[in-house]
C-alpha cells in the first residue's frame, strides 16, 4: 500500500473525497471514474485511484490497480476502439499531479491527434 493517501490542493482528491465537483460514472473501493472538464471526444472518462499517488511511477502495485479499473470501465461501454493513457510529468502533459487514467473513446476520422504527431530524432 501507498504512503500517499491525501494530497492538500489535490482538485483530484477534493473530488475523491466529496469536497469538489464532478461527474461520477463509477465508483469502487480503490478508484473512481469521472468525466474530464474538457472531453477530448464523446465518453472520454478519467479513472483515478482513490489514494493519492502522484502518478504511474510512484506506486506501481496503484498503477496497475487503476489501469484495470480503467479496463473493467471500458469494457462495460463496449468502446471497440480507445486510448488508455497515462502521463508522468509536466513535460509529458501531465496537469494534476496525482495519478489518473484518460479513456477517450476513438471512431474512424474522428480528427483527434495523439501528441506525438512527429517522429523521433534519431540525433538523441
């Protein structure tokens, strides 16, 4: 188990712990799913454990919990084609530093880039 367990100043955990809005799609004992404030495409949900871990390196064992809850949510929607994806770091995207999972919903065309549009250099 996690030594990170609430955060002050966590938007994340104040939803968590019923002290901030959203919209809750599911509820279990070690994470929730929520929708985004700005969904990329329709259903996009984020899943978040309920301990606070500030993301996927912190608490491997948390990780691994939280992606399958994230499975379980996608399933049951029946999405035939997502993204699961997680960040680690500003410089990877992430904004709330606190572990979250984003499914976003895919459909044929649908427009949405991935953010590595380009390929990498192979000068590094």
């Amino acid at each position: 188990m996690s030594r990170f367990l609430v955060a002050q100043d966590c938007p994340f955990c104040d939803i968590i712990h019923g002290r901030g809005p959203a919209t809750v799609v599911r509820r279990w004992d070690d994470a929730i799913a929520i929708v985004p404030l700005r969904p990329v495409t329709y259903g996009h949900l984020l899943v978040i454990p309920t301990m606070h871990v500030p993301d996927a390196l912190a608490d491997p064992t948390v990780t691994a919990a939280t992606m399958r809850r994230a499975a379980e949510v996608a399933r049951e929607r029946r999405l035939a084609a997502l993204n699961i994806i997680t960040s680690v770091g500003a410089a990877a995207t992430q904004t709330v530093p606190h572990l979250h999972a984003h499914i976003v919903p895919r459909v044929e065309g649908d427009g949405l880039a991935l953010p590595w549009p380009h390929p990498v250099s192979r000068s590094r």
